[in-house]
C-alpha cells in the first residue's frame, strides 16, 4: 500500500491527518482514560500532554508540511543560465517509528504523522498503545498496511530505510538567577520536575539556583511540592530503586526536604545540597525528584547547568530577557525555554528537519537546449581562454573587468558562436 499512498498528493495526505486529529476530539474520553490505565498518569496531565498535543501536531504537520515537501527551486551559478534546478522530496519508502515508555503515545504519534506526510508507509513499535495509535490513523481512513505494528525489537532485525525514536538525551538543568519571577518559577519548577511523574526525558532533574534566591525559592518550593496529592503525580515505575537513589544521596550529605517512599506511595521529592559527585545528579532520576544546588552567582550557575550532559529540555529563570535568551544558547539542550519549562516542542519535529529527515532530498535539473554548454567537448585554448575571462568579469573586482572584456573577448565570440551550432 506505501506506493499507493505515496502517489497522493500532499493536499490529500494533509487532509487525512486532520481527519486523525478528529478521530482524537471524537474519542477524547475512551482515550484520555485507556491512556491514563497504561500510563498512569493523571486524566488531566493525559489531556494537556499526550492527546490535545497530539491534535495540535497532526494539525501542524498537515499545514506545514505541503510547503516543507514542495520542490523548491534552488540557484545556480550566473554561468549556466538558462537552466533551471529543484530540490525534489521523495518517499523513502517504510520508516520505523519506536516508541519509549516515558513516550509512548506523544512523540511517536508525530513521528507517524510526519512519515506519512513525505510519503512513506510506517513499521510502528510503541507498546503498549501502538495499536490504538494504529487505530486512529486508519479510523481516518489511512488505507490498512501503511501503518503496521511489529514486534518490540523487530525493527532491529527487519531493516527498514530509518528508525525514528525518542531523543537520545535525558532530563535537563533549570537555572534559577536572582531576579526570577519567584511565584511563577517555583510553579515552573514543580511542572518541570513532576509532570508525567517525573518520567519524560523532556523534564527538569537538576535545579541551579543563586544564593541570592535560593533561601526564599526552596522554602516555596519544598510547601508547594507537600501540596501535591497522589492523585496530581503519577508513581514512579521503580520506586525502589529511586528511594535507593535518594538515601544515597542523603548519606553523602544532601538534604531530603519532602517526599521520599512513604509506605504508600512515593510523594514528590525534594532534595537540597545535592553534588556533582551523588548518583541523583549524575543519573537523572526516572520519577519526581528535584535535586536542588545552591551556586554562588550567575556565571557559576551557567557554569554548572552548561557542564551537565546534552539534555532534552533545559530552562532559564529571570526577568530579564535578554540575559536569558544570551544563557539558553549556552545550554547543552535541544530545547531550552525561557521563564518556562514545557515537556513537548521538539524543534526538529517543528522545523523542516522533522520532514527531511523522512524523504530523499534530490536535485532535478532542466535546460531548454537552445544552446550547447560552453565547457562541453572540444577543449582547446580558446575555451580555457573564454572562461577565464567570463569568470572575471562576472565575478571579479570592478576595475579588472575592462581589461578582462578586451583579453576575452575573441575566445568567448568563438565559443559562443560554437555554442550557437550546436
């Protein structure tokens, strides 16, 4: 079925990714509550996250990708007028779509999107909401067999031109300067730390805050975050393993300010005085824990959050903007926000680069052959001599290109004049 839906033309495949983008708003309930099931997430965060994001990106992907896939005529040098060149997208035929546990609704459903857009029909491996992610794309009417699911770990063995998956990086450092807005930072702060339960890759690990702020942010931040009812953040996968975590970060001298495994559950964690020698600083953890360090000034700050490893997301807090968007290009992220710290906005899936990533990018050239090429057979002298002198006075200093015209001109009424025979 991939060349059948490849021979469509992009008007028709935008237009099947908005009816996807219904099939969602028509199912929001059953969904937002298989979801929920799967994921353990809270019914809200499941609206806001996985599927109104979702519609948003199907409705992006159907509006922006006619344009991003359109050939696209491209210049060429002076001399080889009249010709023509375009930039031609072609299908790379099937692309793999993996999916992770900390995504496995979100980011592989635009993957899907994306590779349908250029022309391509999709080998899915997302469990456990793969089939339901299937479901809607054929429910729009996408004919059945351009988008399968596979085996988890078959894409390894099958082949496939591509394999689009979740980010390679992990969660990132928030750096808090001193004229941060306090109220709006912490809130930043409790969402970039405990939102999906900590599990999303896009999330915050690490939190760099100056002294000067930091006795004020951790009193909020600590209140806020005993605030929070099991009910807002999702459990942990491995509560075990990241209580292990914590303890030994408090043995080596951190403070555990609220959270931690309760018996019951494991509440968001809050740990101050944490160090770049601690397991929780080097291994972000998977679940809602905060790692809060206290850094002396600015420069220390960006010093501290810039050395830490390429992160997904990374965010900077202050009310100047101009100094914050000077640090965000410091971070080692691929996205790095502003007074904000959002778990979706992937630049490449935003940017043509999601598109091209899925198509064979080749040049298509015309000539009306009225004319033969200059630099065709026979090459004598005259020739040599004729493109010396059109280089320099077409692409030379202005006061050589007399000179270069007398010199030339002969050799270049000889070419021209072969040029016409032919």
């Amino acid at each position: 079925m991939q060349p059948f839906w490849a021979a469509l033309p992009l008007a028709d495949r935008a237009r099947y990714l908005r009816r996807c983008a219904q099939v969602i708003l028509d199912s929001l309930d059953p969904m937002a509550d298989l979801i929920a099931g799967e994921t353990g997430l809270p019914r809200a965060e499941v609206l806001s996250t996985q599927l109104l994001t979702s519609v948003d990106a199907l409705h992006r992907t159907a509006r922006n990708g006619p344009d991003a896939l359109a050939d696209r005529r491209v210049g060429l040098p002076l001399l080889t007028r009249p010709k023509r060149a375009y930039l031609v997208c072609e299908p790379l035929g099937v692309i793999g779509v993996r999916g992770a546990a900390a995504e496995p609704w979100t980011l592989p459903l635009q993957e899907v999107a994306i590779a349908l857009m250029c022309g391509n029909g999709v080998l899915l491996d997302s469990p456990p909401l793969g089939e339901r992610i299937r479901w809607v794309f054929e429910r729009a009417g996408v004919p059945e067999g351009v988008v399968c699911e596979v085996a988890p770990g078959a894409l390894d063995e099958i082949g496939v031109r591509r394999v689009l998956g979740p980010p390679s990086g992990g969660k990132g450092p928030m750096l808090v300067l001193a004229d941060a807005p306090r109220g709006h930072t912490v809130s930043g702060a409790l969402w970039g730390g405990f939102a999906t339960g900590g599990r999303s890759p896009s999330g915050v690990a690490r939190v760099y805050v100056v002294r000067e702020a930091a006795e004020p942010f951790v009193e909020r931040l600590v209140a806020r975050a005993e605030t929070l009812g099991s009910g807002e953040v999702a459990p942990p996968e491995d509560p075990g393993e990241l209580q292990r975590m914590v303890d030994e970060a408090v043995g080596q001298g951190a403070e555990l300010r609220c959270g931690g495994a309760d018996g019951a559950g494991f509440p968001p964690a809050v740990l101050t005085g944490v160090t770049d020698e601690m397991r929780v600083a080097r291994e972000p953890p998977r679940g809602p824990v905060l790692a809060v360090t206290v850094v002396e000034d600015e420069e220390a700050g960006i010093a501290a959050a810039s050395s830490a490893p390429w992160a997904v997301s990374a965010s900077v807090w202050t009310c100047d903007r101009a100094r914050g968007t000077r640090i965000a290009r410091l971070l080692p992220a691929e996205r790095v926000w502003v007074n904000d710290h959002m778990h979706w906005g992937s630049g490449r899936l935003r940017s043509r680069a999601g598109f091209h990533e899925c198509v064979q990018v080749r040049l298509v050239g015309w000539e009306p052959s009225h004319t033969g090429d200059a630099w065709w057979f026979p090459y004598d002298e005259h020739l040599a001599r004729a493109l010396e002198a059109a280089s320099r006075i077409v692409y030379g200093r202005d006061d050589d290109k007399p000179a270069a015209l007398r010199r030339g001109l002969g050799p270049l009424l000889r070419v021209g004049t072969r040029m016409l025979r032919r």
